[in-house]
C-alpha cells in the first residue's frame, strides 16, 4: 500500500498555511448623529476638484428688474422720437422738468433722493456680483460631474446632536455660520473645563465628518444652568 502524500494545499484558499487570511469585513454601524456614519468607499479627502458656492439664480428680481428697465426706456425713447418729430413732449417729461428745476442741488430732500437711488443701486451691484444662498455650504467634490452641498440648518442639528452625546451636558445651542461655528452649552454636573473639552473633541470631530469644502472655525461656551428661584 502506499502511504498518502502531504497535504495538498489550494492557492488563495482562506485560513490555509502560508497564506495570510483576508481581513476582517468591517461593520458600519449608523449611530444617532448622521456624522458619525461615513462609508468606507468614500474618500476622506475630496478629488474632485475645488467646490465653490452655489449661485442663486435671482430669475424673478433679475426679470422685475429687466422688464422695468425696458418699460422706462421704451417710454423716454418714443417721447424723444416724439419732440425729434416736431411734436410736442408728454406731459409727465414737462411737468418733471418744471418741477426739478425749481430744486436746489443742495436741498436736504434732493440729497436724501440722491442717497436712495445710490443705496439702491449698491444694493444691485452686490446682488450681481454675490453668489447668494449662503444657508447652502458647499462640500468637498469626490467627482468633477457632482457637486454636493450641506444645509447650515442640518449641519446644526447634527452638530446639536453629537454635544448632546457629550456626559455632563443638559442643553446645547448651535449656530452654524459660513466660517465659525458657535456653540453655547449648560453643564449641570461634571467640571466646566472637562466637559469642554469632551465638546471641543466631539464636535471637532463631527466638522471634519461634515465634509465641508471649508470647514469652520469652533468656538464653545460652557456655563452653569441658572439657579432656579424659590
């Protein structure tokens, strides 16, 4: 009889002799604070290039505006035409005439005037040139064709919630701004040091799980509740 040879041995079989076991699958658990969730086939870090913020369209100001600014210069036009056909000018453009040439250009309701229409027209110019929906914060890109953005409303409540984890914690407000992040707590119990330093851990952690383009500065505040009168 003959005696059975060694062992044979599959390649890439799991858990067999020289071979290191795959490792271990990990679980991703959801917890109370959707900060705390992060997928493992996201990258931390975005490549997808730089994300800006969001334009806000401004369709309706923009046509108001634009359907004003044609009715006015329609109406000058066709009155100029008018006078330039040896017809006599409307009577709005007459009676303007005759009442601002009775003003003084240092009157105090001339320079209020003046004033106005200048704000107004600032007023304009930054609307122009400004990106507009500041409640929307941008987040890092992981692909150029997909732009996301955070709510500063959401990001708060998420934020609220990940300090309400903190021990030692009774309430907490949040506001959430573009570039600092505001955070006013009440600690009934523990030291005041202590549990801002839990807080400043925790939700220094829950900002960079936001995955903001720009993540905001923190500042955190930690007092007593007031003592209840009897």
């Amino acid at each position: 009889m003959s005696e059975p040879g060694p062992e044979s041995v599959t390649p890439g079989t799991p858990g067999t002799p020289g071979r290191p076991a795959p490792a271990p699958v990990l679980d991703l658990d959801q917890s109370e604070s959707a900060a705390a969730y992060e997928p493992g086939s996201v990258p931390k870090d975005g490549d997808g290039g730089r994300n800006g913020r969001f334009w806000s369209a401004r369709r309706v100001p923009a046509a108001l505006l634009a359907l004003l600014v044609l009715g006015g210069a329609g109406l000058l036009l066709y009155d100029v035409a008018a006078v330039r056909a040896d017809r006599p000018a409307m009577y709005w453009r007459r009676a303007a005439a005759e009442h601002l040439a009775q003003w003084r250009l240092d009157n105090v309701w001339v320079l209020v005037a003046a004033g106005a229409v200048m704000a107004l027209g600032v007023c304009l110019i930054v609307l122009a040139v400004t990106p507009g929906l500041r409640a929307l914060l941008p987040m890092r890109r992981h692909r150029e064709d997909v732009r996301a953005g955070l709510d500063r409303d959401a990001a708060a409540y998420v934020l609220r919630d990940r300090a309400m984890e903190v021990s030692g914690v009774q309430s907490v407000r949040v506001r959430m701004g573009r570039t600092k992040v505001s955070v006013r707590a009440q600690s009934h119990f523990r030291e005041l040091d202590d549990v801002r330093a839990d807080l400043d851990t925790a939700l220094g952690t829950g900002i960079s799980e936001l995955g903001l383009e720009r993540p905001p500065a923190l500042a955190v505040r930690v007092a007593r509740p007031p003592a209840k009168k009897r």
